[in-house]
C-alpha cells in the first residue's frame, strides 16, 4: 500500500503519520529475520530515504534544528546499510555492462566481476550492523511520537488543511530538481548528476505522499520522477564503477584493457545522462511560477478542464512521451 496523504487529512499531521509508518516500517524490515540480510537492507534503505524526505516538509512546522538533527540520525542509520549494499550494486552493473557491451570488453569485464562477486561476498559474510540501525530508527521514533503536540498544527483557519504547507514543499523541491540539473547540464561532473539524483528522489517522494491531493502529483508524473531517479541512479553507480577500475586497473587486465572498460562505461553513462536530460525537460521544464500556478489544481480536477480556462499546460504534458521514449537497459537475469 503506498504512502499517502488523505483527502480530508491536516498536511503537518498526516506528514508525522506517514514519517511514523515509514520508520515502524525500516525496523519491522530490520527486524525481520524471515528475509535475508541483504532484502532487509534494502527495504530499509529504500523507506529511509522516504523518510527523510518528510522529515524535510516538516521542518517548518517541527523547527529547522529538530529536522537537521533527525534527518542526520536517519542519514547515519543508512550509511550502517551501506558497505554490502553498495558492493552489490557495483555487481549488477558490471553485469549489465556486458549485456550492454556485446563483445568488445568482455573478457576483461568478466575479470572485473569476479573480483566485485568476491569482494560482495566478503562484504555479506561480515556482521551487518542491522541492530545499530534499528536503535537509531528507534530513537527517531520516540522523538517523532513527541512532534504531534508540538508541530504547531496546520495553518489557523486555513480551510483548505494545510494545502499552503504541501504547495510549498513541492515548489521548493521542484526549484532543487530545476537548479541541481542545471549544474549538472553544465558542468557534467558526476558529484552534480549526484545531486541532481537526490533532488529527484525528493520530489518524487513528496510527489507520491500528495497523490491524492494535488492534481500535479498524477500517476504519470510520479513515474517519470520514478524513471528519472532510477537513471540518474543508474549512471551513479557507472561513475562507482569507473573509480575501481581507475584506481586498480590491474583487477580487469592490462592498461589497454582497463582504457577499454573505461571508455565503454563512459559510453553508457553518457546514454543515460541524456536520456536523463530528456525526461528532466519535461519534469523540469516549467518555469517556477508556472510550476506553482499548477499547485493549485486538486487531484479531482480535470487536466482537460483546465487547458480550456487558462493557457497554462496540463501538470503531465508531455511527462508520458519523455517516459515512453527513454528505454531502460534490460534486467539481467540473476540464473
């Protein structure tokens, strides 16, 4: 059941609400001894991030220095989850890779995995730090079972139930996604495609909590925000890969080997950042007022209705066709 705020629901309550579900959630999967380490560290990372995002609309109502405090606690109880996380991704995308290359580098890219697979099982076989996790999702928890007295409530006599506090987020997150992907477009380091990643998460995560209230939160747009993020986090994790390689080229042969792999990660990232750009134009290209404008539509309103009124396009125009367009590389099957 996704996350989501009600139709009839006060924002700052419900945001506390989804925080609270979010984080019972992290330590139900932590705790769960059914599933393998490695799923729980997924599930818990994967609600971390939502979680922190929510933690960030609800500074203005919680204060600025209580958000900072928690959203460090979860960022830490995340990076607890890191090491045989991140030892995993860089596997699946040295095996996507090869499905994506063909044959120029294979050989020397089925070196490269070897050593990834090994150090991935290393990383597995070490105690995962899951229970210092869990008691800083604890803790979070008890500060947030305080926040519902203190938060200050929604607006006074806002009819609308805090909708004033829920525009403002998206705009302010919209504004992020805009100017990180800026930078990125200019600069194209990796460190500002990274920001750029985050930014979308973000917007995608409070995109998806205001589905049923706004009409700029449709479906269609939260799955291209979805597709984004995942691209962007696609050409991440090429950029990880590349700095193994650089700093131990031995691991995949000889030095012309290594340029090899290099010059075939290059390629696709470079594929994936413009596919990236592609379905950032249309989620990002809007000016911010235009943007805000569109904020004001609830979810039961007609996007067809509104194009008649007023010359301002649809919240989704053109977000299904950037997302149709961009293909994604094929899963590689784990038999």
């Amino acid at each position: 059941m996704a996350s989501r705020l009600k139709r009839r629901e006060p924002v700052v309550a419900g945001f506390i609400r989804l925080l609270r579900r979010e984080l019972k959630a992290v330590d139900a999967a932590l705790r769960d001894e059914k599933e393998t380490p490695e799923e729980r560290t997924h599930i818990a990372r994967r609600r971390l991030k939502k979680a922190r995002s929510l933690v960030a609309a609800l500074a203005p109502a919680i204060g600025r220095r209580v958000a900072d405090r928690e959203r460090r606690r979860l960022r830490d109880a995340a990076r607890l989850l890191s090491q045989s996380r991140d030892a995993d991704v860089a596997v699946k995308t040295v095996r996507d890779l090869i499905v994506y290359d063909g044959d120029e580098a294979t050989a020397p890219l089925e070196r490269l995995l070897a050593v990834l697979e090994a150090r991935a099982a290393e990383a597995r076989s070490q105690s995962s730090p899951l229970e210092p996790a869990a008691e800083e999702v604890r803790r979070a928890l008890e500060i947030i079972a305080k926040l519902d007295e203190k938060s200050g409530g929604d607006e006074k006599g806002e009819k609308h139930l805090g909708e004033k506090r829920l525009r403002k987020a998206l705009g302010t997150a919209y504004d992020a996604g805009r100017e990180t992907m800026a930078v990125a477009m200019e600069t194209s380091e990796a460190e500002a495609f990274h920001e750029w990643r985050k930014a979308v998460k973000h917007r995608a995560h409070l995109t998806g909590f205001a589905a049923r209230r706004l009409a700029a939160a449709s479906p269609p747009v939260i799955t291209a925000l979805d597709r984004l993020g995942d691209i962007l986090g696609d050409a991440n994790d090429l950029s990880v890969v590349e700095e193994i390689v650089a700093g131990e080229p031995e691991i995949v042969g000889t030095p012309s080997e290594a340029a090899t792999v290099i010059g075939v990660i290059t390629r696709r990232r470079e594929e994936l950042r413009a596919q990236a750009f592609v379905l950032g134009e249309a989620l990002f290209g809007q000016g911010p007022r235009r943007f805000r404008r569109g904020l004001h539509a609830p979810a039961d309103d007609t996007p067809a209705t509104r194009e008649e009124e007023s010359p301002t396009p649809s919240p989704t125009a053109g977000i299904g066709l950037a997302a149709s367009i961009v293909r994604p590389l094929p899963m590689v099957s784990e038999e």
